[in-house]
C-alpha cells in the first residue's frame, strides 16, 4: 500500500518539478502547464466521493489492482503525448487512480492491521506520500535535465509497474461493506466537527499547494539557482518532509489541534520570510526545508483526526478527506497560476500566506470558542 502510494504521489506532482521543460516542450506557458495539476486534482475530487458506492460490491483488492493498472495507462500517456490536450487526458485518468485509492487507503489500512496499529500503519502509510516528495521534486527535476521530462515520466511508469506486482502478490481479499452510498456522505459530513473540519483542511491545502506547485519559477527567478541547486533544495524540502511525517506521532501524541494550528501558521511564516529575503540560495534553502517539515505533519494528523471522528465510516470519511484535499489541490495550483501569470511568482506567494493565516484563524477560533479540537475528535468518535 506505501509503494502504491508513492507510485500515485509521484506521478501526481511531477508536474512541479518539471514545470519549465514541460510548458517549453508543449509550447505553453508555465502558468497553463500547472493545470497539469489542477485537472488531476478535479477528478480525484470527484472519483473520490463516488469510490466507495460504485464499488461497495467490489472485492477491495481488485479495485486497488485496476487503480494501479490506471496510473501505468496515464504515465504512459503523458510519457509519449504530442500536445497538451493529451497530456491532459492522460492527468483525468491520473486523477481517477488517484482519487479511487487514497479514498479506500486509510480503510484498508486498518483492515490490514490489528486495531492498535492503527497510527504507526498510518504513518508508514504517509511516509510513502514523504518519500513521494523527496522523489518527484528534486530527482524529478534533475532527471528531468539530463534525459528530458517526459523519460521521467517512463521511470514514473516503471515505479508503478513495481507497486502494481507487488500488491498483486501481497493484498488479500478483502470483502466490500456493500452499504455505503452517497447518503452515508452527507450523514458523515454533519457530523459534530466534520464540515469544519473538512474546511480548515482545504484552507490548509490550498495555501500549500499555490506554493508548492510554483516553487521552482521562484527558486529560479528569485533565488536564482540552476538546476543543480533546484535539485538540492528540493532534496532537502524532501527529506526534511519526511522528517515531519516521522516526527508527526511524538507532536500527536501531546495535541492533535496545537500541531494543526501550529504548522500552517509556521509555513505562512516560512512563505513571508522567503519574500522579505531577496537572493539568498543559502537561507531559502533552509526555509524550504522547514516549510517541508511543518508539511509533514499535515496529513498524518488530518488522517488521524478523520478515523477518530468517523471511526465506523472509515471509507466515507476517506473519500470526504481525499474530496477535501483534491479541491485545494485544484484551487491551489489555480489561484496560484492565475495570480502567476498576472502578477508574478511572488504574488502567489503572498496568496500562499494570506490563505494559510486564515486557515491557522480557523483552527484557533472556529474549534476553540466551544471546545479544543482534540476534543471535538473524541466526542465525534464515541
């Protein structure tokens, strides 16, 4: 399940990486090569709130194989299209594989593991998205430069094909609930908590992923580093991300909503520094790699706050988690394209901070006035 997730993270945040080359080679802007991402993000929205009902009579296994066989087609796809419109096409298949398995990991991650394993399968679960990161960004970009954007996207298929035998041979059979529907959706959103949660965490999202996806126009243009140096900052984003994941069990154990209001709050910080700096490669360098450690702990405690609050509804609660991050994936790479092309890589930037400050707003504010959010999680549980 970890290889699968790195193969499908990887292959979704190539784009990032190969952001320059991919606009040159296609003949369009960087801003437009971003919806790269975004039109993935759409349809991994929108597969995941439709997963669990559409296959509630499915064997889970299959189901997870036939995601698999999909990111191979798309990696492909994109690895040999002559123009953008099939790169495109290519990213909705992506998006369907995408949206499909992150919506029943979590589910069957808990299937897999005896209950009080839960949060360390969850954790490695997510260190695969860490290792995803380390992968797509800084090699992505490097291979990139010596054998050409779309040979990386060959390696990317062939890093499929792996998680693809390797859950062929290891997955058992797993039996489908065969109740979920999308009434179960809506039931699970009104839950106590749920839709506020569900927004705070797309706020959160966005403000990440408007500065991600732009990372490299700004180390390049504002930075000013070549290839070599993007490649080593990214690497250093990477492994300091999979710090954060690793790191995120010891901050969940003392306060699931400290670290939820503390890291999108650090990261708004790291985006206005990085601004305020100039052309320092050094110190960008270093706050890169913070940003990718507050990062880390992200997902790991979002998850974790989803199976406590909706322990009984684990698919339905994942496919609401993976709609949840898709949106502000799309809304995040499209603000930050549309704000790119209008008015530059540091105005996405200043977006990047202005969302994430209000996310921190959200979480201080929205959960404290009646409980802590800790709490909330605990009473949605019983």
């Amino acid at each position: 399940m970890t290889l699968g997730v790195f193969a499908l993270v990887t292959a979704e945040f190539l784009p990032a990486s190969l952001l320059t080359p991919m606009a040159a080679g296609l003949g369009v802007s960087e801003g437009v090569a971003g919806q790269t991402v975004t039109v993935t993000a759409i349809v991994a929205m929108v597969t995941s709130l439709f997963t669990a009902s559409l296959t509630r009579s499915m064997d889970r296994r299959w189901v997870l194989l036939g995601f698999s066989v999909m990111l191979l087609i798309s990696n492909f796809l994109v690895a040999f299209a002559p123009s953008l419109a099939v790169v495109l096409a290519a990213r909705v298949i992506l998006g369907i594989a995408l949206g499909g398995f992150w919506t029943m990991a979590a589910a069957t991650t808990m299937r897999l593991v005896p209950e009080s394993h839960v949060p360390r399968a969850l954790s490695i679960l997510f260190s695969g998205v860490s290792l995803a990161t380390i992968a797509a960004a800084p090699l992505g970009s490097y291979f990139g430069g010596l054998i050409g954007w779309r040979a990386v996207f060959l390696l990317a298929a062939g890093i499929g094909t792996l998680a693809f035998v390797w859950k062929l041979v290891a997955l058992p059979s797993m039996s489908a609930n065969g109740n979920t529907n999308l009434g179960t959706l809506i039931e699970v959103l009104k839950r106590q908590g749920m839709a506020r949660g569900m927004f705070a965490c797309i706020l959160v999202f966005t403000g990440h992923f408007a500065f991600f996806t732009y990372l490299r126009p700004f180390l390049e243009t504002v930075t000013g580093v070549n290839v070599n140096g993007l490649s080593a900052i990214l690497l250093g984003f990477g492994v300091a991300n999979f710090i954060g994941t690793s790191l995120a069990g010891l901050l969940l154990e003392r306060s699931l909503w400290v670290t939820l209001v503390t890291m999108p709050f650090a990261m708004a910080l790291i985006a206005l520094v990085l601004l305020a700096s100039g052309t320092m490669p050094l110190l960008h360098a270093v706050l890169v790699s913070l940003w990718g450690m507050a990062f880390g702990a992200i997902p790991v405690a979002w998850t974790t706050w989803v199976t406590r609050i909706v322990p009984d509804e684990a698919e339905s609660g994942g496919g609401l988690m993976v709609a949840a991050v898709q949106l502000a994936i799309t809304t995040g790479a499209a603000m930050g394209g549309v704000v790119f092309d209008a008015a530059g890589v540091k105005a996405v930037f200043v977006a990047s901070a202005l969302v994430l400050l209000v996310a921190t707003l959200v979480i201080s504010f929205g959960f404290r006035a009646h409980t802590t959010f800790d709490t909330v999680a605990e009473d949605g549980a019983a």
